[in-house]
C-alpha cells in the first residue's frame, strides 16, 4: 500500500500549476504591455463619439434578476450532466453498492422540483415580468 502522501502529490502539484500560473501570466501582462500617460487613455469611450451627460444614471433592477436567474439555473442545470453520465453507465449501476436507478430517478426529480419551486417563486414574485 502506498504513502498517504504519495497519493496527494499530484493533487499538490496540480494545486501549485494552478495557482502559480495565473499570477505569472498577470505579472508578465503587467511587465510587458505598454504603458500610456495620455489623458486621452482614461476619458470614456462612447462609439467614438464624445460622451455627454452624467455616467450616473439608474438603470432597471429587472436586468440584474434576469441574470442572476439565468447564472442560477443554468449552474443548477450542469448538475444535469454528471448525473446522466452515471445513470446511463451500466458498470456503475452493477458495481456501486447501495445506487439502485430508482433512487438515481428519485434524487433527481426531487432536484427537478426544487428547481420548479424556484421558478414558480419567481413567476408569482413577477421576477419574470420584463416590465412592471
């Protein structure tokens, strides 16, 4: 039987790539893009067209939920596929002890009527109305 720690080594060295090479490309991006002093480079841009008014205004509440909802369920539905991928895999259906399809098909439509729950939440809050 293996070391405990020979086992983590690859995870720890996966770790250490992943987090050290998003900071070397950010401070490589630092040290060799151009820098500007120019005035010009911090107005805002605006289609090429000078901007006019105040940057300051309100914008609808509506298109936040919209969003937000959508980053909801649509990170409820990557749940999806995991699922199916074992559920329709017959070696873990006959190897795993204790998965039955039944219980497969029972935990996810209580997932599914959680996510329906959601939904009508929303429709009766009129979450869904584009304007209201």
């Amino acid at each position: 039987m293996e070391n405990i720690i020979d086992i983590y080594i690859p995870v720890a060295v996966f770790v250490i790539f992943g987090l050290a090479i998003p900071l070397i490309c950010m401070f490589l991006v630092k040290q060799l893009s151009p820098r500007s002093k120019n005035p010009v480079k911090f107005t805002t841009y605006e289609s090429g067209s000078v901007p006019s008014g105040s940057a300051n205004i309100m914008f609808n509440t509506e298109y936040y939920i919209y969003a937000i909802i959508f980053v909801l369920f649509d990170a409820e539905i990557l749940f999806l596929y995991p699922w199916v991928t074992v559920y329709m895999n017959d070696m873990v259906i006959k190897n795993v002890d204790g998965f039955s399809t039944g219980l497969a098909v029972a935990e996810m439509t209580v997932f599914m009527i959680i996510l329906l729950l959601g939904l009508i939440y929303e429709w009766k809050k009129g979450a869904l109305e584009w304007v209201r």
